[in-house]
C-alpha cells in the first residue's frame, strides 16, 4: 500500500469511526429493516412510499457501511513520525500559494476523516493538493491540477507531525 492509499487516524478517530461502524452494521440497519418489514405489512408496495423510502434508506446506509469498512482497513493508526521532514500521512503542511504576494500561509493536516483537530483543516492524501505534497520539504514548490482544471503550484512552507 503506498503512502496515498493510507488513510491516516489518531486513535480516538479510529475508534470514533469503528464504534459509528459498529453502529450502522447494528442497531441503525436493525431499525432500517423494521420500518421495511412493517411497511411490507400494510400491502400494496407499488404505492407505499413509506417502504420505498425505507428501502433507499437501507441502500444508502449498505454503501456507506462499505466505504468505511474499506477506510478502516486502509487505516495507520497513531502519531506521526518526525522523520526527516518529508511529508507524509499524519503531518501538518504549512503551504502559501506561489504567485500570490497578498495570500497569507495556510495549514491543514493531511490524514483522512478527522473532526475538526482543533480547526486544522484535513486533506486526504488522495486529494489533488494532498497527492501533490507527498514526499515534498520545506521549500519545495509542488503544482497539481485542481478540480476545476487549473493548474496551481504551492511552495511548502513547514511539515511536522501532527499532535492531537
């Protein structure tokens, strides 16, 4: 697995995402199936929108229970390491854009899934800026191409671990 298909987790994320996991899996599809099965019993399903609803419902729910079950699997779990400075999965990038004297330095955490540590930012490293920053140092200047199809270059500011 390379280090874009990591999906990087403290541990109190990790165990958040299993426990909302767990919970999807149980108690919330248990409550999905119900409403199905009790729908059924009133009749005719052709015009029962209460069991078609419900029936979205539990598709949805299956999705998302495959997508974090996938993410969980791809997770590394724990503190980053300081290393040599070469950005990795669990660090926080300082970035400023090249060519824009006004704009002021931006920080995020590159990792997955994280709620709001402490107002950082998160990119995944599977986002074009995530992707881009990979194995970049301080004074690095890195270009991706962004959704809207322009090509943009940051130079790296600072990386160093993430400390939750």
């Amino acid at each position: 697995m390379t280090e874009q298909d990591t999906i990087w987790l403290t541990q109190e994320a990790y165990d958040k995402l299993a426990a909302e996991l767990e919970d999807m899996k149980g108690p919330l599809r248990q409550e999905i199936v119900d409403r199905i099965s009790a729908a059924r019993d009133e009749g005719d399903l052709k015009e029962n929108s209460g069991y078609h609803a419900a029936r979205e419902e539990l598709g949805k729910l299956e999705g998302k229970v495959r997508q974090m079950t996938a993410m969980l699997e791809k997770a590394e779990v724990g503190v980053a390491e300081a290393g040599d400075g070469t950005i990795g999965p669990g660090m926080v990038v300082t970035y400023k854009f090249v060519g824009d004297d006004d704009d002021e330095a931006e920080k995020f955490l590159l990792g997955a899934r994280e709620i709001d540590p402490d107002g950082l930012a998160v990119i995944s490293p599977q986002a074009p800026l995530g992707g881009a920053v990979i194995g970049a140092k301080a004074g690095d200047t890195v270009s991706y191409v962004a959704p809207n199809g322009k090509t943009l270059e940051v130079v790296v500011l600072d990386a160093t671990p993430f400390v939750g």
